[in-house]
C-alpha cells in the first residue's frame, strides 16, 4: 500500500517528485497528455508537503504560478490556501500552496 504524501519523509517526497517528473519528461514525449497532466498535478501536490503552510498569511495575496492570476488567502486547511482570485473574488476555490508565489 501506497504511503500518503502527509505520512512521507522530506526525502521521501524529493524521491517521489524525481520519480514522477521522470514518468511526465516520458509521458511528454509520447504525448500522452492526460497522463502527463495527472502527473504534474500529484508533483504540485508532493511540493505542497515540502512546504510549511505557516509561512503563507490570510489576507496576504500572492501570484498564481504559471499565470498571470493573483489570489488572496482566506484561510488555511493543511497545505492548501482558500480563498479567491482577483479575477473572480466572488468563487471561493482551493489551491496548494506550492502554486503561490510572492509577487514581485
């Protein structure tokens, strides 16, 4: 059985991250997109865990990687931040944290 990311070891997870970004370097070259997509999400989740959510702030907005989007933190719940981003402050959504990034 599988361990969960919030069970693993700091070095657990760098293993895991190494392993999965291998499998989504293949699956790209295959272009297996959905594949790929699956993968780089549970690597976004793993980098969560390397995190630690004390160092993000409620009502602190950060930049969404990979995006031009920022997002204001409502609330924590472990290593996921609530709240909205300013395209759309009416739709509460949850993201990881390993997607925010202080803005510049």
């Amino acid at each position: 059985m599988e361990k969960r990311y919030s069970q693993m070891t700091p070095h657990e997870l760098n293993t895991e991250i190494a392993l999965l970004s291998e499998k989504a370097r293949k699956a790209e070259q295959h272009g297996i997109i959905n594949e790929l997509a699956v993968l780089e999400r549970k690597i976004t989740m793993a980098k969560a865990y390397l995190l630690n959510p004390e160092d993000y702030s409620p009502g602190e907005t950060y930049r969404v990687e990979n995006t031009e989007d920022e997002f204001t933190i409502s609330y924590l719940n472990g290593v996921f931040a609530w709240g909205y981003r300013t395209s759309s402050p009416q739709q509460e959504e949850a993201l990881p944290i390993s997607v925010l990034q202080e803005k510049e």
